[in-house]
C-alpha cells in the first residue's frame, strides 16, 4: 500500500527542512512587506519573472541559508565542517549573486561555484534552493488572491516552475500543486496541462498496482506526464514539496515509460 | 490525537456506496435478506453487513413527508461498553479512537452483542481450517488499516456527497456545528447527536430529527452490569481465583497430614475386630 521508495532518513530530513520553512516564512513575513496588484501584471506570464524588484532580501536571505545550514548539520553531522567552510566564505556579493541565480534555477552557476570553492557538487545550490522556498512561499501568499485569474501556460502562474504535481480533492476537483512555492490552482479535469490538449483520447493515466494514492497523468500529444495524487483519500493534509517527494516512484516510472522531458 | 467519523445525514443520497465500499475493503460476504416492505436492504447492521443505510419515510409535525436516510455502524464509543463487558480483553480502543476486536483473542462469548447500546456488534460464523464452524463477534473497525496506513475509511473515502467525512474529532465538531446551522431551516429539529452517558463517540451524526425518529436511543449508557462487571467483579473473580487455589491446596496438604485414609484403615480394623 505504501510504495514510497525514498529511504526514512533522507524523508525525515526533508521534513525538517520543510518545517523550518515554515518557521522561516513567519519570521521573514513581517520584515517583508509584499504588496502586488494584479493590474500591473501579465495574465500570461508567472508572477515571480515579472517582479521589478527582487523579492528576496539579501540580509534576510543570509539568515536563511544559515537556519536551514543548522537543519543540514543536525541531520548529516559529516556535512558539519564542509557546511561551515561554505557559509563562513560567502561575502555579500556572493549572496546577491546566489539570490539571483538560485531564482532562476542555475545549476551550471552553483556548479561551478562548488569546484572553484572544492565543495561536493550538490550541496552550494541545494543549500540555495532550500534558502530561497520561504521567500517564495511568501511571493505565493501576496498571489493568492488573484492567482486563480492567472492563464499561464506550462508552468507555475506564481514561481514559473514546470507542473508536475497536481492534487484531486473533493467532488474530483484538480487542483495543481507547486512544490516549489506551494501555490495551487484550479485546473480542468480532462485537459493536459503542458500543452492544453482536451481530446480525451490522447490522455492516459498509469496506475502503480496497490497504490490507491497516486497515479500518472501522461498526454499523447506532448508526451509529458503529471503526478496525480488524491489528497481526498489522505487523513492528513501535506505540503506539495512533501507530496512530491513522496510520489518520486512516478517520476522514475513515467520517465521509464518515455514521458517527461527530453524524452 | 482523536479522531473521528462525521456523518452528516442532510447531506446523504442513500446511493448506498458506503455499504459496498465496507463489503468490497473488508471482503465481507454478501447477505441477501428477504425483502421487507421497504427500500431498505437489511434491517440492521450484523457480523457479515458492518453498515446498513437506514431509510426512513417521516411524516413531519407539519404534515410534510421527508425521506430521512442514515448511514448506520458502529459508534465507536469513547466509554465502549463491548470493550467493558469482554471477559477475553478481545477488544480494545486504538490510539486513533477506534475501536477494534481482536479475531485471535475472540471465543464468541456474545456478551459484547448483548451489551451493545446501539446493537451494533455481532455474532458471525466462521469455518476454520479445521472444518470447525465458529462464532466470532464481528463489527466495523474504521477500517483500522487503512486509518493507520493514513488513508481515509473506505466508507468516507467513496462518499460523492461529502455526508460521511473522517478527521480529527475537534475539526469534525466544528464542521458539525457549521454545518447545523445551515440546515436549521430546513430541518428545525436538527441536532448534533454525540451522546454523552458514553463520553461521546468516534463516529457521530447531524441528524435531522430527534434521535428517536432514526431508532437511535436518547441517551445510551454503558449498562451497569458492564461496569460492575469490568471494573469490580473481573478483577476480583481473579483475586477469588487465587484464594480458592489456595483453600485447595490447603486443604490438599491438611488431608495428607492428618491422612485420613489411614485412620480409616485403622478403624476398619477395628470394626472387622469387633464383628469378629
């Protein structure tokens, strides 16, 4: 019944992390004040690309990447000495150039950054990333009133992130789901989201034998598939970043099966 | 954390899908019973139908007609009266608030049928490996399994109207409540029945007339004899259990040392030396 392939541990980090993240939202939220009106936005296009302004703080992007480099330490006490090497050398410019970068989702940059500092590879922009989710929570709180208006084609109305989650909630609702910033918003049942086809015979769903939870969402047309999970079926409500990662099994089915990306 | 069962019986179809969900999850038979004159398809709940949808036709005090529908299963009291009354510690109340029998620890004793207030639990047969046929006490678990695997019961889970929703007992009380003030006008005799003389039950209703209209009782009690039962009299049948082994073995011992076969011996001898 429970299919989750992702090991205890790394799931009980990974909660850690999404609980400081909600700890870290609170306590930026009255520091950073975002007022958006929906009048000075494109319909079509995500928020977050729209911005005149960075979102993001740098003094209190600091503090972020220190609370969730506790976080990392507590759980994996190897990452400790490498961790603190890492933050202890980041200057101001380099934070601003974080903040940019880890916006956009610049792998390439943290990479090299990784090797120009000998720093395993992964860790500068998952420690980034990680840093950066509070502060888009917030930007999907100020959209929240309008977002529903959004028609933005592909990816997330609020942060620009691809689909890939959506949830079914009561009396069959879609609503899709951003594990990224933790927007969600209606959807239309039958129809692709990647590429706005309705024909309801180029769309298909997988199903994982005994796992009533989940299934796949996957278009003929665009080849591209969307990871359904029925939050109706669950007792307890869970954040899309945790609900992401618990349906990892369907990525590496789709993908095996020739849907996503690049494929 | 507690949690519970709401059943909002304003909301109910009577499409009768919970019923079928409980048969499909719980690989229940099926029961077909004769009919008895009304839509309803078995009287009451049993070991074999763990809920039945109750149909009621009721003629309001205004001289109105309402179709009241209620999905009907165990309450899983907070003060369970079968769990009381088990003599084998058969059944038990979760960390979750459900109550659940244990199959293995079952003898089909039936004191939990007999003492049921709301005539929920009951007797199923069974055939063992064996061959043997057996009864055991038989009821809805809040599909324990799935509860405890974080899945919603399969009752609450195929409800299209929303009628049956599970969830933390508080949130479920304060949906209750909302939800009794939007069918006042309708129903004005709507009321939340969670009764108190069993502390309140993990699966509770809004209904929409008095408790009596469903055939549910207005103010069920774990029965005396239950908590006598449990609380002074098992305990102490088991005190009594040793002081009797006790006056036997005493007694076995005291036999031996006076030995009264011996004397008897002695004084058969006697008797045969008189006659002679």
């Amino acid at each position: 019944m429970n299919p989750n392939v992702v090991s205890e541990e790394y799931l009980n980090l990974q909660k850690a992390i999404i609980n400081k993240h909600d700890v870290l939202r609170e306590r930026f939220q009255a520091e950073l004040n975002l007022h958006l009106s929906k009048d000075e936005l494109n319909e079509e296009i995500p928020v977050l690309p729209q911005l005149k302004g960075s979102p993001v703080p740098g003094e209190l992007y600091r503090k972020s990447i220190k609370e969730i480099e506790s976080v990392l330490s507590e759980h994996q006490p190897e990452l400790g000495e490498e961790l603190s090497r890492l933050t202890a050398n980041l200057t101001d410019e380099d934070i601003l150039k974080w903040i940019k970068e880890s916006v956009t989702y610049n792998t390439a940059y943290f990479q090299t950054f990784a090797e120009k500092n000998e720093l395993s590879a992964w860790l500068p922009h998952f420690l980034a990333e990680q840093a950066l989710r509070p502060f888009m929570h917030l930007l999907a709180q100020a959209c929240r009133p309008f977002i529903n208006e959004f028609e933005v084609m592909g990816t997330c109305p609020c942060c620009g992130e691809p689909h890939r989650l959506a949830k079914i909630e009561n009396k069959g609702r879609k609503f899709l789901y951003c594990p990224r910033c933790e927007t969600e918003w209606k959807q239309r049942r039958l129809q692709c989201v990647h590429c706005g086809d309705d024909r309801h015979e180029h769309l298909f769903y997988i199903t994982i034998k005994e796992d009533e939870t989940a299934k796949l969402e996957v278009c003929e047309t665009c080849n591209n598939y969307l990871k359904l999970v029925e939050t109706k079926k669950l007792l307890e409500k869970k954040t899309a970043a945790l609900l992401d990662l618990e349906t990892i099994h369907l990525d590496f089915v789709a993908q095996e099966e020739g849907y996503g990306e690049g494929q | 954390m507690s949690y519970a069962k709401l059943v909002d019986v304003t909301k109910c179809t009577a499409c009768r899908a919970c019923m079928v969900a409980c048969k499909n999850w719980n690989d229940l038979p099926s029961d077909s019973q004769a009919y008895g004159g009304t839509y309803q398809s078995h009287t009451k709940c049993d070991g074999k139908t763990w809920n039945v949808l109750q149909m009621k036709e009721y003629e309001t005090s205004s001289g109105g007609f309402e179709w009241l529908f209620r999905h009907q299963a165990c309450m899983h009291c907070e003060e369970a009266a079968c769990e009381k009354v088990c003599p084998e510690s058969a059944i038990s109340t979760t960390s979750l608030g459900n109550v659940v029998i244990d199959q293995e620890k079952c003898v089909g004793c039936s004191y939990c049928t007999q003492n049921c207030p709301f005539d929920v639990v009951e007797l199923a047969e069974y055939v063992t490996e064996d061959g043997e046929t057996v009864e055991r006490a038989q009821k809805c678990t809040m599909c324990d399994g799935r509860i405890q695997a974080g899945l919603q019961p399969a009752c609450a889970d195929i409800c299209g109207m929303d009628a049956i929703v599970f969830g933390k007992k508080e949130e479920m009380k304060k949906l209750a409540e909302a939800r009794l003030n939007e069918v006042k006008d309708r129903y004005p005799n709507a009321q939340i029945y969670d009764p108190a003389g069993v502390d309140g039950t993990h699966t509770f209703y809004l209904l929409a007339e008095d408790p009596a209209v469903y055939d549910l009782p207005e103010n069920p009690k774990v029965p005396v004899s239950a908590v006598v039962w449990k609380d002074y009299a098992q305990p102490m049948g088991k005190a009594l259990l040793g002081v009797t082994t006790m006056a036997v073995m005493t007694g076995y011992i005291t036999n031996k040392l006076f030995n009264k076969e011996g004397h008897a011996e002695e004084g058969g001898q006697t008797d045969e030396t008189d006659k002679e």
